[in-house]
C-alpha cells in the first residue's frame, strides 16, 4: 500500500527526504550551468554539497516559485561569500534542526541526508591550490609538477566546495 503523502508524514510510509533531493537538485544545476569543474569529480561533489547544504539550511530547496528562489540567492551569496564563517553557519544550523525535532522519535531524512553530506565535507581533503588562506594547521605540499609555480594544500572539501559554489551562484 502506497503512503498517502509524498512527504513520508502519514501511515509510517516511506519517508522522502524532498527538501533535501531538491536543493541537491538545485546545487547540481547551478553548477552544470557554471561549468566551473568537471562533473563527476570531487571538486564538483564538494560544491554541490557545499551548495545543497546552503540552500537546504537556509529554507529555500522547497519553494517552486521563481520569485520567491530570487529572494534566496541574495542569501545564498551571503553566505557562501569570503569571510562569512560559513562552517559555523552549517553546524549552527544543523543543531537548530535536531534540537528542533524534539523527541527524536520521528527520523527526519532530509536532515539525516544533511549530516552525511556535511560529515564528508568535512572529512575529506582534497589537494587544492594554496590560495593563502591557511589557518596554520594544513602544511604546504610541494608542486606535483617541478615547472609549475603553485603550491598545493591539502584541505578540507568544503574550502573548495565554498568558492565553486559561491561562483556557480553569480554565473547562474
């Protein structure tokens, strides 16, 4: 028997994380559309991770009207924009929610899909062009090739994901 909502909310049918599927969506777009990186590559999942947490957690992946996703990405920008202390934003954010849900006894999917994507944000490091904004814990990593000029850091997904993201933004 088929639940009575798509939203996972009645009978204790199948729960659908539809918010989260949508700013996924929405990241994903935004990005093709840049055609900043390669789809399929890490430094495209981290920004549309880092761009489907920004739009989930700011409230604006389930509102179909095209006026109202205006209004969001001036916030989006805000947030994804240098110097926004945007790791604490998500952790804020994501403990509002659970703290929100009360109980516990009700999983929330979108929320649980959120933490995933967070939790490999975070984790994963990518090597990236040292771009001078080191905190002091990454070590520089010497050129991988001898004639090039740049130094390469290792660092967490989410400093990659921020900018594309940022930039997928402005071009969309």
């Amino acid at each position: 028997m088929l639940p009575e909502s798509g939203n996972g909310t009645s009978g204790g049918g199948l729960a659908v994380p539809m918010a989260w599927l949508c700013a996924e969506y929405m990241a994903d777009e935004m990005l093709r559309t840049g055609s900043l990186v390669q789809t399929g590559s890490l430094e495209f999942r981290a920004g549309r991770s880092t761009l489907a947490l920004t739009i989930y957690l700011s409230g604006g992946s389930d509102e179909p009207d095209v006026v109202r996703t205006v209004s969001f990405l001036d916030e989006w920008l805000s947030r994804t924009a240098y110097g926004h202390p945007w790791p604490e934003w998500v952790r804020d954010r994501i403990a509002a929610r659970e703290a929100f849900d009360g109980d516990g006894t009700r999983p929330d999917p979108d929320l649980a899909l959120a933490r995933d994507a967070w939790r490999w944000l975070e984790r994963t490091e990518l090597l990236a062009a040292d771009l001078g904004d080191d905190d002091g814990f990454l070590p520089p990593v010497l050129p991988l090739d001898p004639e090039a000029d740049e130094a390469q850091v290792w660092t967490p997904a989410w400093r990659l994901g921020l900018p594309l993201g940022h930039l997928a933004i402005h071009l969309f």
